[in-house]
C-alpha cells in the first residue's frame, strides 16, 4: 500500500514575478536633446537654415556679384501623444502576492519609453545619404545581403558618405540590429574591446572604425509589394502576422473590396493599412488588437510604379507574405530592407515635453482605482542633421 501525503506539501510562490522583457531604449544617447529646457511650453520649435555662399572668380576692377541671401524655415512640432490605461481593484491588490500597479506601471513606463525609440529611428527617410547594396560593388538600389565579407566595406561607406558632406568626424554613431552585430562579432569585430557595464547603458556596445555601435531593437523595416494586376478574391497580403483578405464584398475584420484595377485596389490596401479603425463600402475595420499592430505601420501607393510600399516603425525585420493569384505579383525580395543607421550624434532632435509618469486616478463607483500614463514628444531629423545620418539598407532575407 502506497502512502499519499500530498495533501500535506505547500505550494510556494517566488517572492518576485517573473521578469518582463522589452526593447532598449537608445535614441536619447544619440539625439539632440538639448531643446527640452527652452521647450517647457509652446508646440513648435522653429529651426531656420541659411542658403548656401559661394565663391566666384574675381577680376581686379570690377564688380563682385553680390549673392541673395536667404533664411529657409524649418519646424518641429511636438504633437505625439501616446498612453496607456489598466485598472487595478482594491481587494486584487489586497489578495495578490504582488504589488500590482506597481509591477504593471514600470511595464508601462518602458512601452512609452519605447514608443519614442521606434518615431524618432522612423526619421530615416530624412536621411541625405544612403547606402545600399550599389555603395559596396553590388546593384545599386538593393538592399545589402549583409556577410562578413561585405560587414567593413559597409561600416566604411557609411562613414565615406558622411565625409563627402564635410561633416565632423567626431561623436559619431551606429545603431545597429541584433542580426547586422552578429556579423560584425563573426567578423571578429570587439574582440579586444571590454564591454563590461558599458554594454548595458543605452544599448552600447562598442568602438568600431571610429563609430560608438548602439544595439536597437527598435529600427524600421521596409517592403515593397509589385502589383501590376488586379487581385482575385480570396487572394491575402499578410504584414507582421495580420492578414488582409481580397473580397467581392467585404463583410469580415480585415477585408478589402476587389475594385476592378490594379491601381484602384492598390489604394484601397493603402488605405486599410493607414487606416486600421475604419470600415465603409470598401474595406472593413481590423480587430481592436490588429489596429494596435498597425498603429506604427504605413503604406504608400505608387501607381506609376506599379507598387505598394509599407513601412513599419520599431519592428527590426518586416515579415511579410503573400497569396495573390497572379504569380509576378509580390513582395520584391531585393527591397525588403532593414534600416540601420551611421551618423553624428545630434543627428536626430528629440524633445520629450511629457516624460512617462503614473497617474493614480479613482474610479468613482468602483473600488479601485485607473493607473494611467502618457508621454509627449516631438521628433524630427532637420536638414542640417540629415546631412548627419545615412540610411544602411539591410535585405531583410539576410537574417531568415
């Protein structure tokens, strides 16, 4: 006869939650964040650029030409808002073994923290310089098929384009994904660096080729849909998991109307992905959940070109997919791109007006309380700091 004494053994709980693991912030390390002091008030910070002077032959005797003079405006306005909301009950907190709103307010702190990381690195576009997989021997316009044959010749391409625009060789920055620091490492690059706790600072990792490397998980990724034909229905366009359906009358979350052309189906894609909450007599609204995912994700038609192009902040490698019945139509691997970014500190200009802060507000007929926070901020690369940045176009396919 066998004893049974489980009815006598205690089930412990750790004294601590399970840890939760979000993105490193790194855009305060290398933005210009000097304007916050003088930004306490108002919405615009307005930053003009001078044309430029030339110089001109001169004879002895005679007239110089006189060159116009002029100030160009530039502005940034600070107009991004973004927050988060959970309610926690009285008797939960009472009974729980962990301190709820406290626990679930430093996740919240950090989602916002990270919201700003994925807008401000979503300022690529503005950058004066590219590299791609032409600056390195290859096919211009591609994304670059990263390797450690080719790793070098990309770090110093990056820093050739800053050169040729005459831009300081000191303070300067890359940020860098996971998978382009995996090559590098494989390279052999910061084998004789000490990281020690520097690494864990803002995402540092470590001095290569005259460049402090940050480690992001928050870069842009970029893909580029070639749709020359009509879609059929049924047909899906998927983008980070959420999948978009081709229908003859849309009925269901996530359907678009088949409109007859290329083009005009092209558009209303566009539209449905840049406007996720919206239901009418061409595309159906997403899911509450899937606008979220869409909320840092853009489209742009071209019908020129014949394209769709989507970019999505923050997400590192842009996954994407396709069913379309006609066989040319689809996502152009050589586009895919991952966009890392080389420059001088100071690039960016970021002013956070509104830093992540908990809010305890009570909830008048229940017995808990709303733990609200928010963050506002303003971003923008200005012309004298995309001068400052390049765009390094990784191929997405590189890191599958």
């Amino acid at each position: 006869m066998a004893n049974n004494l489980s009815a006598s053994f205690p089930e412990i709980w750790a004294k601590e939650q399970q840890e939760v693991f979000y993105k490193q912030n790194v855009a305060m390390a290398v933005s210009d964040v000097s304007f916050k002091s003088t930004m306490s008030r108002g919405d615009v910070l307005n930053r003009p650029y001078r044309s430029t002077i030339t110089a001109q032959a001169y004879t002895r005797g005679t007239a110089i030409t006189i060159d116009d003079l002029t100030d160009t405006q530039e502005a940034m306005t600070i107009n991004a808002e973004y927050a988060t909301g959970f309610y926690v009950d009285n008797f939960d907190q009472i009974q729980s073994n962990y301190d709820v709103a406290a626990n679930y307010g430093r996740d919240a702190g950090v989602v916002l923290s990270n919201k700003v990381d994925a807008y401000v690195f979503g300022d690529y576009a503005s950058a004066a310089s590219t590299v791609d997989d032409g600056d390195i021997g290859g096919t211009s316009g591609n994304a670059i098929a990263l390797t450690t044959s080719n790793v070098l010749a990309v770090v110093s391409a990056s820093k050739k384009k800053l050169q040729k625009l005459n831009i300081p060789m000191d303070k300067l920055f890359g940020l860098i994904s996971p998978e382009f620091e995996e090559i590098l490492i494989q390279y052999g690059a910061g084998r004789d660096t000490q990281m020690g706790d520097a690494a864990n600072k803002n995402g540092f990792l470590f001095h290569f080729y005259g460049f402090d490397l940050y480690r992001s998980n928050q870069l842009n990724g970029s893909a580029i849909l070639a749709m020359a034909t009509d879609v059929t229905a049924d047909d899906t366009i998927v983008i980070e998991g959420v999948t978009l359906t081709a229908k003859a009358s849309p009925a269901a979350a996530g359907e678009f109307d088949v409109t007859g052309t290329a083009d005009g189906t092209r558009a209303v894609i566009a539209s449905l992905i840049n406007n996720p909450g919206t239901t009418n007599a061409t595309q159906i609204a997403l899911s509450a959940a899937n606008q979220r995912i869409f909320e840092s994700i853009s489209a742009t038609n071209d019908d020129t070109a014949n394209t769709l192009t989507v970019v999505a902040k923050g997400v590192g490698v842009l996954n994407v997919s396709e069913t379309l019945t006609d066989v040319t139509d689809t996502w152009t691997a050589t586009s895919q791109a991952q966009h890392n970014l080389f420059g001088r500190k100071g690039a960016f200009t970021l002013v956070v007006q509104s830093e992540p802060s908990v809010k305890v507000r009570p909830v008048q007929d229940k017995l808990g309380k709303n733990l609200l926070n928010g963050v506002l901020f303003g971003h923008k690369v200005y012309v004298d700091g995309g001068k400052q940045l390049v765009d390094v176009q990784i191929k997405s396919s590189t890191f599958s």
